[in-house]
C-alpha cells in the first residue's frame, strides 16, 4: 500500500517537473524569434544612421529592451539546460548523487537571491506603473511593460528552480534520475 502512494507520489513530482521543462522549452522557442526582430531594428537604426543621416530614437532603445526581456526569460530554459556557468573544477569530477547533495546546498542560496528579485522586481514594476514612469529621450515609451518582464521572469526562474531541487533531491536521494 505504501510502496503504491510512493508510486504516485513519485509520478506527480515527475510531471510537475516535466511539466515546468516544457513550459520553459516552449518559451525559449517563441522568444528566440526576437533575435531577428532585434537584428532588422538594428539594421534600420545602422541605415538610417549612416546611409540616411537620420537616426532612429526609438530603434535603439526597443533593441535594448528587447535584448533584456531575451537575456532574463530563458533564464529558465538555461537552469532546464543545465547552462549556467559554474566553477566546475571540483564538481565534474563528482558522482551524478553526490552533484545533486551540493546543488542542493546552493539552490538555498539560489532560492533567496531569487526570491529577493522576485519580490523587488514586482515592487519597481508596481512603482512604474502607478507613477506612469517613461523612459528618457524623445521617445519616452512607458517603461512598466519593460519592467514586468523582471518578476515574470524570475517568477519563471523560480518554478524551474524547484523543479530542478526536486529533481537533485530525489537524486540525492534515491541515486536514481525522477524524470
């Protein structure tokens, strides 16, 4: 009887954690696509810069926000990937288990740093938002949609962090792989 609610136990964690892989997946496969937005407004600020004379205000800017939802909402997908630079000059020459016993220990301290942009990132996003807070220059855009991305995304690098503690503490463990 236990061994069956063991059973099942060990399969919701398993599609809970299936479950967030693929929803990070998805995303890093949707947001990939602003690479070649980014590129064209970039092509359009390098031409209307140096061929036309005109420089863009706008182009430049949106280039740079857009770089900055890209670079923080696969965050996820890097932590799904295992891509995360790391010192691994001890930690590759240890055992798969003994790997999940010490990203145990330092997704504790990934958990509050996380945590800690989570709830001041909803805080500047709010902050921005009431005040209607614009972004300087002649194209003054607001800057809340820009600052959404911040808790969204470590909202979304927080789920993929417990699901990447799951998956290392079942490691750790039972020594076998959860999904």
């Amino acid at each position: 009887m236990a061994g069956v609610q063991i059973e099942r136990f060990t399969s919701k964690l398993s599609l809970f954690v299936l479950g967030v892989d693929k929803v990070n997946i998805q995303i890093a496969k949707v947001i990939s696509w602003i690479n070649i937005i980014m590129m064209l407004l970039m092509i359009y600020h390098v031409t209307m810069r140096y061929f036309l004379g005109s420089p863009s205000s706008w182009a430049l800017s949106l280039t740079g926000q857009l770089f900055a939802l890209y670079w923080l909402i696969v965050g996820g997908y890097l932590l799904v990937e295992d891509a995360h630079v790391r010192m691994d000059v001890f930690y590759r020459l240890l055992s798969p288990r003994r790997k999940a016993i010490i990203n145990l220990f330092t997704f504790t301290l990934f958990f509050f740093n996380c945590g800690l942009v989570l709830i001041y990132g909803w805080e500047w996003f709010l902050l921005s938002y009431v005040r209607e807070a614009r972004m300087s220059g002649l194209w003054r855009p607001l800057l809340w949609p820009f600052r959404l991305i911040v808790p969204i995304s470590f909202g979304l690098i927080l789920l993929t962090g417990i699901a990447t503690y799951i998956r290392d503490l079942y490691k750790a463990v039972t020594g076998k792989d959860l999904a």
